[in-house]
C-alpha cells in the first residue's frame, strides 16, 4: 500500500468533497485523514490517502483529470514519521491585528527547533472598540530537549515586544 498526501484547491460549492472521495474510492484508494476548510469562497484541504500500488498511477491520472472540473490536486508521496522526540505545547495569541506578528512568532520557533504542527489564525473586531483583534492557536512540536521555561521566557519577550498575550500549555494533559 502506497500513501499519497494531497492538497486540494477549489471554488467551494456543495458536492466538492464528494467528487474527490468518489474519484478515490473508484481507484482502489481509502481515505485515511485529512483537514479540510473554505475561506473566501475558496475550499482548501490536505489529505492523506492509502492506494494498493497497482492502482497508483490511474488514481494520480484521475485526481490531476479533476482540474478539468475546476478542482486543482497536488499529489506527494507520504514521508516516513520521524520517530518522536518531541513534545505537543499549545499555544495560544491575542492581540491588536498588524503586519508581522506570524512572522516574528514563527521566526522564533524556528531559531529554537520548533516545528508548527497546525496553525489556526483569525482577525476579529475587539467585544468593546470593534478594533480588530489577531486570534492565534497552534499546536508546537517542541524538541524534547528545548527548556519549556527557556523557551516561555523568549516567547514571553517577544509577547512584550509585540504587544500580544500568549499563553503555552501542555497539549498531553490539556493544561
């Protein structure tokens, strides 16, 4: 069984995810996970798909014929999982909406080893003022040898910096 990681892109209209379970389910594939959300008017969505290897190649043939009906498929191979040596935070950010607060936040993971794992975003109107508000929550991998009180200490000067709240947690236990 080969696995396949799909990204997908479209006009949102009802019956989009349909047609890509359709088109895999007559190829053989199975449907094993997958995230999925419109925006804009815009479907969007990664997937991941078990296929038998002598029906590889017409299920990759059949996703890139979707384009055809306006669904655009970007088909990878699925990597192996490094073993885990990491551990899940939470992370969770508000603040005043400007330019640059991703980019300053991610920066910093990075330069720590941090991988993002999912990454939620949304600018909403403050309850008081309607100014708006960035509203973060992502889930970190953070090296398992990464200090938790080092890296709260950084997050916690950048936080100052750009005038955001933010909060980590342990994703295991949920707090």
């Amino acid at each position: 069984m080969n696995h396949l990681v799909l990204t997908v892109i479209a006009q949102d209209k009802p019956g989009l995810v349909e047609q890509i379970a359709e088109c895999i389910a007559e190829h053989g594939g199975n449907w094993l996970e997958s995230r999925m959300s419109r925006m804009a008017g815009q479907f969007a969505g990664i997937l991941r798909v078990g296929v038998p290897a002598e029906a590889y190649d017409e299920l990759v043939d059949a996703l890139q014929a979707l384009n055809s009906h306006g669904i655009r498929v970007l088909v990878a191979e699925s990597g192996i999982e490094p073993s885990c040596t990491w551990k899940p935070i939470l992370l969770d950010l508000v603040g005043n909406d400007r330019p640059g607060i991703v980019r300053d936040i991610t920066k910093l993971l990075t330069e720590h080893g941090i991988n993002v794992e999912s990454l939620v975003t949304e600018v909403m109107p403050a309850p008081m003022s309607s100014e708006p508000l960035f509203h973060a929550k992502a889930v970190l991998a953070v090296p398992l040898t990464l200090s938790l009180e080092l890296l709260q200490t950084r997050l916690e000067t950048l936080a100052d910096d750009l005038m955001v709240e933010l909060n980590l947690r342990n994703a295991e236990n949920g707090g």
